[in-house]
C-alpha cells in the first residue's frame, strides 16, 4: 500500500538521528544504530537498541516519536504500532516531558490507523482513525484519513463517501482532501464523477504521483486510454517504482478501449 495520507508524525524530517539539536548525541549514536540495523533487516538487534534507549529515557517525547518515526521509515509497521500505542498511554497518564493536546493526540492515532492499517489489523485501523477523528470531530484532515482508509479497503463507501465531502468543503483547495473525494467516488463506480474531481485534484497538486494515478485510473474506468496513459507515465516520473501505477500502466497498453481488465 502506498503512503497517501499526509505524515501525521510530528518529529523531524531527519528522524532525530545523529547532528539533529534536539536529541544528545548518546540518543543520536543509539538511533544511528538501530537505523543501520534496521536497514541490514537485523530487526531484533534495532529492538534491543531501542529497547535500551527507551529505558534510560522512558518520559521523553522527542525519543518516543523519533523511534516511530524510525520505524515507519523502514515500514516496520507493527513495531511502529506498538511504539505509538505506548507513547500514547505514557501521555493519558502524564509520564511524558511534554503534554499532548487533542490535535496532538488525534495526529497520533491516525498515524497508529495507518500503521495497523499496513500491518493488515484493519479493525484495530479503524479505531484508530476513529478515535483520531472523536479528538478532532471538525477537523478536515480526521475526516479525511478516515474516508481515505474505507476507501482504500473497500468498506463503508457511503460513509467514506460523506466524510469526503465534508472534507472538500471545509478544505476545497487541498489537493490530497480532493483526491480522497474522487477516489471515493472512483470505488463507487461512478467514474465520470471521479473524473471530474481528480483532474481538479490534480490541477491542486500536480506533483503528486497517487493523485496521478488515481485521474490515470478513473480514465482507464471510462475508456479514454491516451489520457489515461498519460496520468500514469507521468505518476513514474514522479515515482519511478510506484507499482500500482506500473502494473495499471500494463494493462492499459494491453487492453482494449472497451474492455478494462
């Protein structure tokens, strides 16, 4: 599964790995480590590591989110659920060194959402998102990762279907938010619906190779085979080893106008 939906992990960009200001550098050399290991696939040598690192710094938030965001970098998925699930039980109970506030919290578990989302817990998934969106209820972006999730899973469209347009209305010139209205439309069939919303998608954020693919897919659906190859080149030159735009992008050179397979 790609990544879609924004990263709701608030660390930094550099993972808090040796050279980042905020964390010392026994904390960076122990990251730096389990990042190696993790990257050789020595997965139970990284979890002593971080282990470790947790025990001597068991209430510092910037050491909790850099491992999740450790984790998530090498799709590590179910550490990553497990790290989030405890960072938020250490901050219900206050034993962080930093408060978490409802938009905090809600950015937390939509990030635990798509962890087990990648690591095939569908329900758990949906729990999460769901309680990201009971902490931030009119917030675009927790109707949005939820409608993305049902989406993607094929379940709940017409709910998918109205937390999209909720969404777009509140966030009409987000282009991922668009998108997600689209794609929904796109999983109910209604492909000329789809059409329509993904180019507008696609005007809001040309750049992105998902939305891309999605337009690329919605003209497949219709029948329009040059434009539809047209979206999905260019989703590979965005993301050259995106393979769903590969594998759609074969069989629109395969097919006939009239048959989509």
């Amino acid at each position: 599964m790609k990544f879609r939906i924004a990263f709701f992990l608030m660390v930094s960009s550099c993972l808090a790995l040796a050279g980042c200001s905020s964390l010392d550098r026994i904390v960076g050399a122990r990251l730096q480590k389990a990042d190696a290991l993790l990257g050789q696939s020595r997965v139970l040598e990284a979890r002593r590591e971080v282990k470790a690192l947790l025990s001597r710094y068991p209430t510092r938030y910037d050491v909790h989110s850099s491992v999740v965001s450790l984790y998530f970098k090498h799709k590590r998925w179910f550490d990553a659920a497990v790290q989030i699930e405890q960072l938020l039980v250490l901050g219900s109970t206050a034993k962080l060194d930093k408060t978490l506030h409802s938009e905090e919290l809600a950015s937390w578990y939509m990030s635990l959402g798509y962890a087990l989302q990648n690591a095939r817990d569908v329900e758990g998934a949906e729990q999460a998102y769901n309680r990201a969106l009971k902490l931030s209820p009119e917030n675009p972006h927790t109707m949005n990762a939820l409608a993305y999730f049902y989406a993607e899973e094929g379940i709940k469209l017409r709910e998918a279907l109205n937390l999209a347009r909720r969404a777009a209305a509140l966030a009409p010139t987000n282009g991922a938010i668009v998108d997600t209205l689209g794609w929904v439309e796109y999983k109910l069939g209604r492909f000329k619906s789809a059409v329509r919303i993904l180019a507008r998608a696609v005007r809001l954020m040309p750049d992105d190779a998902t939305i891309r693919y999605h337009l690329g897919a919605a003209y497949w659906r219709l029948g329009r085979i040059q434009e539809a190859q047209i979206e999905l080149n260019k989703a590979l030159v965005i993301a050259p080893e995106y393979q769903e735009a590969k594998k759609l992008l074969q069989h629109v050179q395969n097919c006939s106008p009239n048959k989509p397979k």
